[in-house]
C-alpha cells in the first residue's frame, strides 16, 4: 500500500532533474567508450543530444511504437557493429537501451529505471579495466549516481547535500564491502568466465605475417609482469619469454600447424639448482597460450600444458588477468627428440622465392657443417647491410616478399629477419622453426619485478644442431642495439635517437622513469592484492586468523544450504503476501484502464493518477474534445463497473474491447479524426 | 468504422442521463436550495454546497472566519430554506453547560421539577465563537454533538432529528479564548471558511443594503424531507474500489511522514459520509473519487497538522498533498 502512496502522480520532470539523469548516464557511459565501437558511441551521442535539445527546445517525443522499432534498430546494431554475441555488444545495447529510456520519463520510477540501470553500466565497466584509475572514477561514479538516486527520491534534497548523504551512506558500507571482500567466498573468474572479447589486446597473434605492417611493436602497454624467486636477476640478453612455435610456413606467412604433442609428464632436465622459479602475471590477451623464460621445464597453471616444442597452451583463452608460476633453465636448450619427424621442421611451399633457395643452396654448398651455413648466413645479413626500421617498405604486389626483402629492401624489424632466417635454413635442408614470444623488459626497482610491454615482442628461429634445437636471433646479428632497448627506441633510432636518449639520461628523463615506475608498481600491487585475491587467499587470511576453513568446508556447505533456503522461503512468502496484497492490480479491468490511459496520454490528454473518471473525462474534452463521446463511453463503462459494481459479464467484455478499439491518434492531428462525439 | 463498432457495444447504463437513479426531482431541489441559500450568502457557492453536503452527512460544520462575513446569514438562511427551527448562542467564558443544555426547575404549583430545554433542543443550532465558552461547556456542547441527545440529571433527552450545528470562531483573536482541543475538533465533520466576497458579489450586497433573513420566510423543504435526504446519503454506493481509495488516503495521512498525526478512523467514517453526500449532491448514487477528493481538504484541515513545524494546513497545501495519493485503477 505504501508503495503505491509513494509514487509521485502527475510526474513532470523539472528540467534540472532531467538534465541531471542525463548527466549520470552519460558520466557512466564515457569509460565505455574505450570499449565499444564507433557506430555505438555516435548513436548514443546522437540520441544524448536529441534528447537534450528535446528538453530544451519541446521538441516532440518519441511515442511507443517508434521507441519499440528504435529499440529493436538499436538491438541489431549493437550486435553487428561489435561483431556478434561479445561482451561489447552487450554493453553497447546496455548503453543504448539507457540513452532510448531517457525518452521514457512519465513517471518518477522511470527516472529510478535510467539511474539504477546505471549501476549496471558502472560495474561492467569492471569488465574491461579494473586498473586503480578506473577504479576511482567508478567510486566517483557510484557516489554521483546514488546522489541522484537521493535526489530524485527526495526533491526537497538539493544535489549538494544529496552527495553529502551519498558519501555517507557509502563510506558507510565501506566496511562492509571490505569485510565481504575479504570473507564472502570468491568464486574465481575462471568459473562460467567472461564472454571474449572483441578485440586482442595484443599484437600478439598466432601467425607472422611476413609484409604486415607492424602495429604491436609501438604499443607501450604490460604484456606481463614476472617476479623472480630468491632474489635472482637475469641479464638483458637472457630475457627470451617463449610463447608459441610456428612450424608451418607458407612462404610469406608462418602459421602454428606443426605437432601438438603434449610433453612427457616429467620434464626432468637439468639440475634442481638450476631452475629458476618465478610468478608472471599476465594480461589478457584472448589467445591460447601462456608466456615463459626460455626454456621453461615446469609451468603451474589450471588447464595449461606444456607441449614437447616448450610452449604452453591453455585449454581457454586468456580473457582475464591470469597469474601463474613457471620454472626455467636458462641455458638450456630444447632436445631433438628422436622420435621427432624432420618433416614438420623442412616444410616449405612447393614455389616461390626462387632467388631465396639459390642463395640457400649456394651457400649451404660451400659450407661443411650446418654450424657452417648458419655462420653463413649471418655472415649474409651483416655484410649486406640490412638495416632495422619499423616502418619497412612493403613488398610490391605480386613479387615474392622473401626475395624483395633479401635482395631489394633490405629493411625490416624481427619478423622479416627470422622469418627469412628460417626460410633459407629450410631451404637448405636444415631442420628450422620461428618461435613467436617476447624478448627484453624493464626492471621496476620499486616493485622488484620485470614489465615486459607489448613493444617487446620478438621472433626468433630456432634451428636444429645436432641433438638440439638451438636458438638462433637473426635479429640481433643486424642491429644489436635491439638487445638493449625495445622496439619503442628502435623507433626513436630513426633520427630522433639523439634527442631521445637525451632525453632519457636528462634529470626530467629520470624523474619521468622513476615516476612511471612508482605508478606501474601501484598498479602492479592494485593487481596482485585486490584484482587477484582469490579463494587459497582467503585460506589463508583465515589460517592466519587460527581457523583451518578445511576443518568447517562441510559445516560452511551445510550453513550455505540453510541460508539460500531460509532465503528463498523468506522470498516466496513476502511475495505471496505482496501479492495477496495487491489483489486488484493485476486485475482485468485494471490493466484494460491503465491501458485506456495510456493511449489518452499517448493522444496528449494530460491526466494524473490522483484523478478519477469524471476529472478524466475533463481532461479529454479540455485537451481533446474529437475524442470525448468515445472516451465518455469507456468512462461510464469503467464508472459501472469500478464505482456502481454493477459489472456484468457482457460488460466487462464490451469495456476491454471499446478500449481495444479507442485509437485516439495523435495530438495536433485530430483535424482528420471524425469521433463520435462531433 | 468507430462509430459504428461503438454503436454496437451494450451502452453502460445510464449513459443516457448523467445524473442516475437519484430522482430528477431531488436534482432540481438541490439546484434551488443552492439558489435560494445564494440570495442570502453572495457569491459563496462553494461554501454553500459544501454546508449542505454537511448537513445531509449528518456532520457538524465549524466555520472559521473574521466577524462580519457572513457566517450567521449563511447559518440562519440553512435553517430558513430547509424549514429547519433555528437558535443561537453567543459564547462567552462565563457561560455555563445548563445554558445551552437546559436545567431542571423545581416548579412549586406542582411540586414536582421540570425540564426547561436550552437552545440546543433546535434542529439548527449557531455557537458564535465557541472557543470563547469554557472548556466545560464546550465539551458539554461536543458530547451533545456526538450523542444527539442530552443526559440531565440522570435522564436522556434526545434532540430534535435533524440536529446540525454550525459553529464559528475568529482566528484572529486569541485573547481570553479556549482553543478546541484536537479530540473535540474531530467532532465537527468539516471546517470551512468563508473569506471576503468576490467584487461582484459585494457590490451587489452594497446596492442591496445588505440580505435579511426575513423570519416569516417559507422553506423549500421540511424536516421530513432532510431527513429523508439523510437517509438517502447513507445508500449512496461505496464501492470495494473506493474504499479502496478512502484507506490509501487514511494510510497516506498516517504514513506518509508529512502529517503529525494521521486522520483517526473516524474522520475515514466522515471522509466517507461527506463523499457520499457529496455525490448525492451531484445527483449520483455511487460515490467517485473526485467526490472524495472535492469534500477531503475541508475534513483534514481541522484534523492535520504539519509532521515538521505542527503548524496548520491551508486547503491549497493539502489538494497538493493528496495529490500523492493515485486513485486505484
């Protein structure tokens, strides 16, 4: 009963409130701009403004059935502009569903509807960057939002103070959220996971292409973060962070192909002393597969695998934040299997790059050993002068980009230099495959940790000597200064490189680095001891506190069981009584008359709910008089049945099918409408 | 196409004629009731209305207002058209329960004590500024009110049939006055006031010299016929829907948070009563909402305070805040 007495009638909107709603959606919907695809944002902006100027100017609004066939436009869009089912579909259709609602403010609820589907807009934006900046701005969001929230439910209450309450009610439940976050049981990520998403976050992809242009390399963002156990601190040149071997080359493309052979359970190599044991911390990058020092021997992660070629797939793609620990050797190299088939290894397309495979075997015949010919080989690419850019000349169409690479440009970053490398090595017979991965990272003296970015990836061949598959960087033979700075220098090495390293070894250069440092550590913590708490944390805070949740797990079910009963008791009696107690509201009659309301408000009767009938009939010869003899029949049935009770069954039915048939059109329009009244 | 699919439905009844199954004749005598009471009372058709629809509700009218309005004429011209018996009492503190009620005289011819009926043995009774009277007499008055009959000295006496009492007090003057305790107002069905006349309507009083109430004056009616008409309110209809409405708006006033206290049951019975005469007034026999939310500001206004500041309500401020009360569909 209360709630009904609550509810505002004769909502108007003022124009402050209105303006406000509309700045909590669009303060919720900036950060997913990042996310969802232009189309979306120019529809929601389109629609922002319309209603905007529709506030501004009373410009018409848009009625039901136009709302429903934009509704239902918006739908299609959001899915085919953000390629199927993805989470940014979702949450574009979310984005625009809530612009379209604004167009729908009859009531004070409608206003709740648009800022309480806000919250939903705020926390997935979890979905996408959970970083500490986000974070903030979501806090801030949220405080806003509920301050309106305020605002709207009690008027009386300026926005100032509204926030005041905001933050108090929010710091209020600070404790509690801390208390939840730290004891309500986490269920992982990984349990049901998060729809992919739409785009890699990486340039990292499963197949080299041979003339693309390299759009990765720039890139300054985390691929990963590795922590070394027992304090050990590799040397530049040791950094080879091997993701996927690529067999299967088809001329100007290398693909995974190759065999999937998982590796023997024991990987039992080296000596216990030599492992190196470390925790990467991986963003996502929606592909199969995790990273690891080269040569990894051991990797603990759930539903990863290392492979017999030491990369490491996963039986899902990584589409959250991933942490996982790995053990490696470094000095030691992959064994040549016995049983390995040389064939995978020699692959080659049948033609093409005729001048490549000359050259391969010109040169293989003047060397003795296949130590030999790789020495050749560098020996090719140093003399010949090739040159390291990111920004190579693209082969024409319809020449073999081997040979315009070998022979006419002569300019490339890693991927031209391996994938050349191995292509002649196969050329002459020699067992070769590229492994994809990335080579370098920073060393953050404040966290203790390596970043590795983006703009590290690397290629690098792997050719085999004898019982070994050995690594090979062609790379590095052309311009060793990528073994000491990333790719974003290289770039810088173009001509700026003067000014660039200036730059760096400049005080300001300094204080930048060191500042970027201190904020990539921040995030790094942010990562490790919120993003990433998870159930054998909360073991252990509890073993810390003294209680062994082993011991209480049966206890925990059982008490989990009794609380989801007790609750869905308690549940479905308060609906029944709710339900009890608004017998009427779902009746026949009733929904007939709001129906019949509905269409006079849509025809530009303006009606509150506190009127009754005979105030109605009012209305619709003030606001309409085309259309009062037929209103004036509904009415009088309604009157007889709600207010005489001399309903009948025959009455009833001719009352639902008069206000069926009651299509009052639009306002302004009435001119053409011949009712019965006139 | 409309016209003719309209056509074909059963007509509700009583589409025909809006006023329905309250005989025309009952229609025309309010309409010249209302008429006849508008020569005496200039320009207050409201007021009027709303008098007689207290009265046919069996309820007690307290009007407040400044002296000289016109509360006497309005009070005296009730009487005189309803063919009512009228009296008067002007309060004052010194004023005693046996002055309105009536004392008991030991009469020595006969030896025996007999009965001398005050002013409140009337069918219409007027008590001028009543908050002057004591609070004994007042409540004295107030129970007379409520029971309809008087109990002297052991015995009860019951009032003539029609018993309605129309009582007034000044708001501007608090010196040496009793102010009516809240239990005491919810006696009175409706407070209203009458408030200064329209430009026209006091022109016309200037030209005119003023209105007499002239005393050999013929009624339109009798006491038989308001009684009548009583009891007819009382059939008006209240259908499940509307009292539906009536306990949304009881709830409203009592939890809504904006009033002091909420309205008692008994002024829910007068909101009833009031909207069932109201709706009789209109020549209806079923009471619609607006019934309800045209007599609602004048019960409340004496029974709500504000829940902040426990200052009294004007009409206008409560229409508004009924307005949060949504008639059920």
């Amino acid at each position: 009963m209360t709630t009904r007495a609550n509810a505002t009638p004769g909502f108007a909107p003022s124009r402050q409130e209105a303006h406000l709603v509309l700045y909590t959606v669009i303060l919720c919907t900036l950060p997913h701009f990042f996310n969802i695809s232009v189309p979306a944002i120019l529809l929601c902006l389109v629609l922002w403004a319309y209603h905007f100027a529709a506030h501004r100017w009373s410009l018409p609004r848009a009625g039901l059935m136009t709302r429903t066939l934009l509704g239902v436009l918006l739908f299609a869009a959001a899915i085919v502009t953000n390629e199927g089912l993805t989470l940014e579909a979702f949450v574009s259709l979310l984005t625009m569903m809530i612009a379209l609602k604004l167009f729908e403010q009859r009531h004070q609820r409608d206003e709740m509807t648009v800022v309480i589907l806000c919250y939903f807009l705020i926390v997935s934006g979890m979905f996408f960057d959970d970083s500490i900046l986000s974070t903030a701005y979501i806090l801030g969001c949220i405080l806003f939002t509920t301050a309106v929230l305020i605002h709207i439910q009690f008027p009386a209450l300026a926005l100032t103070p509204a926030l005041a309450l905001s933050w108090r009610l929010t710091s209020r439940a600070f404790p509690l959220m801390l208390l939840l976050f730290l004891v309500f049981p986490r269920i992982q990520g990984g349990l049901w996971g998060r729809p992919a998403l739409l785009e890699s976050n990486t340039g990292f992809a499963d197949e080299i292409s041979f003339g693309a242009v390299a759009r990765l390399a720039v890139r300054g963002d985390a691929a990963f973060r590795v922590t070394f156990e027992n304090g050990f601190r590799p040397t530049k040149n040791q950094l080879y962070w091997r993701g996927i071997v690529l067999w299967d080359c088809q001329g100007e493309t290398w693909k995974q192909g190759g065999q999937m052979r998982p590796a023997e359970r024991d990987m039992d190599m080296g000596a216990q002393e030599e492992r190196r044991g470390y925790t990467v911390t991986l963003e996502p990058h929606n592909q199969r597969w995790l990273f690891a020092l080269d040569l990894p021997v051991r990797v603990t992660s759930q539903g990863s695998r290392l492979h017999d070629d030491f990369a490491i797939h996963r039986s899902r793609p990584v589409t959250s934040r991933l942490s996982y620990q790995g053990e490696s050797i470094l000095d030691l190299q992959p064994v040549y299997q016995p049983t390995e088939d040389d064939r995978p290894g020699l692959q080659l397309p049948r033609g093409g790059n005729p001048r490549a495979r000359e050259l391969a075997s010109r040169l293989r015949r003047t060397a003795a050993t296949d130590a030999e010919f790789v020495e050749k080989l560098f020996d090719f690419y140093r003399e010949n002068r090739f040159t390291y850019s990111m920004t190579p000349a693209v082969a024409p169409s319809g020449t073999d980009a081997i040979d315009w690479f070998l022979f006419n440009s002569r300019s490339g970053f890693c991927e031209h230099f391996a994938a050349s490398f191995a292509f002649l090595l196969r050329a002459a017979g020699v067992p070769a495959r590229l492994v994809n991965g990335y080579f370098g990272g920073e060393e953050n003296p404040f966290g203790g940790y390596w970043l590795i970015r983006q703009s590290d990836a690397h290629v690098w061949v792997e050719v085999r000597n004898g019982d070994f598959w050995q690594r090979i960087d062609p790379t590095l033979a052309v311009a060793p200064e990528r073994g000491l700075e990333n790719a974003r220098v290289a770039t810088g090495a173009e001509g700026r490189d003067s000014l660039f390293s200036q730059f760096k070894q400049s005080a300001v250069g300094q204080w930048t680095a060191s500042l970027f440092n201190a904020w990539d550590m921040a995030n790094s913590r942010w990562n490790q001891w919120v993003m990433e708490y998870s159930f054998a944390d909360q073991f252990r805070l509890f073993a810390s506190l003294g209680i062994d949740l082993e011991k209480f797990k049966g206890l925990f079910q059982l008490l989990l069981i009794a609380v989801a009963v007790l609750g869905a008791t308690v549940f479905f009696f308060l609906a029944l009584a709710f339900m009890r107690k608004m017998p009427r509201e779902g009746d026949q009659v009733a929904r007939t008359w709001r129906v019949f309301r509905e269409k006079l408000e849509q025809a530009g009767v303006i009606a509150h709910d506190y009127q009754g009938p005979a105030d109605l009939l009012k209305a619709v010869t003030a606001a309409r008089p085309d259309l009062r003899g037929r209103a004036e029949v509904i009415i009088d049935f309604y009157i007889a049945i709600r207010y005489r009770e001399q309903a009948t069954a025959e009455m009833l039915a001719a009352f639902r099918q008069a206000v069926r048939q009651f299509r009052p059109g639009r306002p302004g329009r009435h001119n053409r409408m011949t009712g019965v009244g006139n | 196409m409309d016209t003719r699919q309209a056509n074909q439905c059963p007509s509700p009844p009583g589409q025909s004629a809006a006023p329905t199954d309250v005989p025309a004749k009952a229609l025309q005598l309010f309409a010249a009731l209302e008429q006849r009471l508008g020569v005496h009372v200039l320009g207050k058709e409201e007021q009027i209305r709303l008098s007689l629809c207290c009265l046919l509700a069996r309820g007690h009218l307290l009007i407040e207002d400044i002296p000289g309005i016109g509360k006497t004429t309005l009070a005296k011209a009730l009487a005189k058209v309803l063919g009512l018996k009228f009296r008067r009492v002007q309060c004052t503190n010194d004023m005693l329960p046996g002055d309105i009620l009536g004392v008991s005289v030991f009469d020595q011819r006969s030896g025996l004590f007999s009965f001398h009926p005050g002013a409140i043995f009337t069918q219409i009774l007027l008590v001028d500024e009543i908050n002057r009277a004591t609070a004994k007499t007042q409540s004295a008055l107030l129970e007379a009110m409520e029971e309809r009959q008087v109990s002297i000295e052991g015995e009860s006496r019951p009032l003539p049939a029609p018993f309605f009492v129309v009582a007034t007090q000044n708001p501007l003057e608090q010196a040496g006055t009793y102010p009516l305790p809240e239990s005491q107002l919810d006696r009175f069905l409706m407070k209203i006031s009458l408030g200064y006349p329209n430009h026209e309507a006091e022109r016309q009083l200037l030209v005119a010299g003023g209105t007499v109430v002239r005393d050999d004056e013929q009624g339109l009616v009798d006491a038989e016929v308001v009684f009548q008409l009583q009891e007819q309110v009382s059939q008006v209809r209240l259908s499940q829907a509307l009292v539906d409405y009536l306990q949304d708006i009881l709830n409203f006033s009592r939890n809504s948070g904006r009033f002091a206290i909420g309205l008692s049951p008994r002024a829910g019975l007068s909101l009833a009563r009031a909207s069932q005469s109201h709706a009789l007034l209109h020549g209806r026999n079923f009471v619609l909402p607006e019934d309800v939310r045209r007599v609602l500001p004048y019960i409340a206004i004496h029974r709500l305070k504000t829940a902040d500041s426990l200052a009294a309500l004007t009409i206008a401020e409560l229409e508004v805040a009924f307005q949060a009360v949504p008639v059920p569909a």
